[in-house]
C-alpha cells in the first residue's frame, strides 16, 4: 500500500479552492494532478477561512488502489507461470491414445498411427505412406503381470482392418507379413495373425505366431476376444479409418471459394469427372 502525505496549499492559494465561478483564476496545478491520476478510498475534509491570512498545515494520508491491484495482478501472474506449462514453440498439443486387453494369458494393446505427408512443389501436401493399427502381444508373467520385454509385433493395414471389420461371427481371417520383404533378410522372420471364431461362438481368437531365424526363435500368443470386445475394436476401426487414409486433412483443408482453383490446378482431377466424358 503506498501512502501519500500532503501539505494544505500556502495562503496564495487558499481561495483557488473555493474559487468564484466569475474569476478565471485556477486549481493548484498540484491538487490537480493529484486527483485525477489517483483514486482514493478514503476522503478529507480541509476547511479554510477565507478570511484569515495564516493557514497551519494539516496533515491527511491517502490510501491508493493502483498498488493493490498491481500486487493482485503480479499474483495472479506467478500463479498462473507456475501452473501452466509453456507452450512448445508454437506447436500443436500431441495425444496418444489406445485401447487394452488383458486376459490370463496374454494382453493386447492396440494403438493407431497417423499417416505420413510429404510436402509438394506446390506447396500442397501428399499421403506418403498411409497410417495403420499396431498390435501388440505381450505374454503373461504372473496373475494380472505380462512380459512387455517380450511383447510381438503386427501392424495391420487399411485393408486388414476393413478385413476385420467385415468378419462375421463364425468367419475367419488370416495375414502374413514379411518385415524384411524385398530385402536381403526376405523370408528369415515370419509373422502370421489368425482370427478365428471361439468353439461357443462368443468371440473370437486371436494368435500371432512369429517365427525368427535371425534370433532363432519361435514363438506363439493367443488371447480370446470376446463378442463385446470385438465390437469395441471394430468401432475404433470404423472411426480412425478416414483419419489412417489422411481424408481428414483434406477435408479440413478444403475451402468452398478455393475448390474450384484447386481443381483446375491439378491436372489429374480438373475437368476430370464421370459425366463429363
């Protein structure tokens, strides 16, 4: 709180307080000042004898708001600086999500992965590669504990997914994948997901068996998927399978009064349409 202390103003202008509305005589430039850059909570009265020619001092203290609401606002300022983080350079918030299942002998935990652009001449931006789901398949240690140090591997396409979503309840799947295909390791790690329906008809069985020459080891997960557990899975599938293919960015990107310039633009896709031909 800052205080201020004022001394009344010397006999001279002892009448400019109460000044005659017919004289042009003016404020004390200091009162003036004083009063309307500050607001006070508090008010004195200051009498004065217009007729006597002496004055005392009077002494009167005021109680200024401006230093109370600086303390308030420099509070306010460090507690929000101590619980908020700062921003990162500008970019935007990532999240990670994903969805588990655990069972007695083994746990699946599925996560989805964004797709990947490569920048144009243009400026514009291509899909590159498109996204995929990752499953992973960790062996059980112990009651409710699982081996994540030993966990497998598979990552299923678009096409696998849509595979997945369009299994009936007695049908079955299979996918093979290679992750050295087309290199000289082609054939030494072998990776094979089945999908087959339980013997009850309640769910469905998922088993991922690895075989690896390169560690010499051969390795075989299952867990059963039950029916309800099945429907979640498929519609995650549903909902992230536009954003795997980058529609979204597209979509997100497209502007009614920029279609058209687009279009013409682009070679493969202005004039290009069905009817037209």
């Amino acid at each position: 709180m800052l205080k201020f202390q004022f001394l009344s103003c010397p006999p001279l202008y002892a009448q400019t307080l109460n000044p005659n509305p017919n004289s042009n005589t003016k404020l004390c430039p200091f009162f003036c000042h004083s009063f309307s850059s500050l607001k006070c909570t508090q008010t004195h009265a200051i009498n004065f004898n217009p007729l006597s020619l002496t004055l005392k001092p009077s002494k009167f203290s005021l109680k200024c708001r401006q230093s109370e609401y600086f303390d308030q606002k420099q509070r306010f300022s460090n507690s929000s600086s101590t619980s908020s983080p700062p921003p990162s350079a500008g970019l935007p918030p990532r999240f990670y999500v994903g969805h588990s299942i655990y069972k007695g002998k083994a746990a699946l935990a599925v996560e989805p992965r964004a797709p990947e652009f490569v920048p144009l001449d243009s400026g514009a931006f291509k899909v590159s590669r498109a996204g995929f789901v990752l499953l992973q398949f960790a062996p059980a240690a112990g009651v409710r504990q699982y081996d994540w140090s030993r966990k497998q591997l598979f990552s299923l396409s678009v096409t696998e997914i849509g595979t997945l979503i369009s299994l009936g309840a007695r049908e079955s799947c299979e996918f093979f994948h290679d992750p050295f295909k087309g290199k000289s390791e082609e054939g030494k790690v072998r990776k094979v997901l089945k999908v087959e329906p339980l013997a009850d008809v309640s769910g469905h069985l998922f088993n991922l068996g690895v075989q690896n020459k390169l560690l010499n080891m051969d390795q075989n997960i299952y867990i059963p998927i039950t029916r309800a557990e099945f429907t979640v899975l498929n519609s995650a599938f549903n909902f992230i399978l536009p954003y795997l293919l980058g529609w979204h960015a597209f979509a997100n990107s497209s502007k009614p009064d920029e279609t058209t310039r687009l279009n013409n633009a682009n070679p493969r896709s202005g004039g290009d349409y069905e009817w037209s031909r």
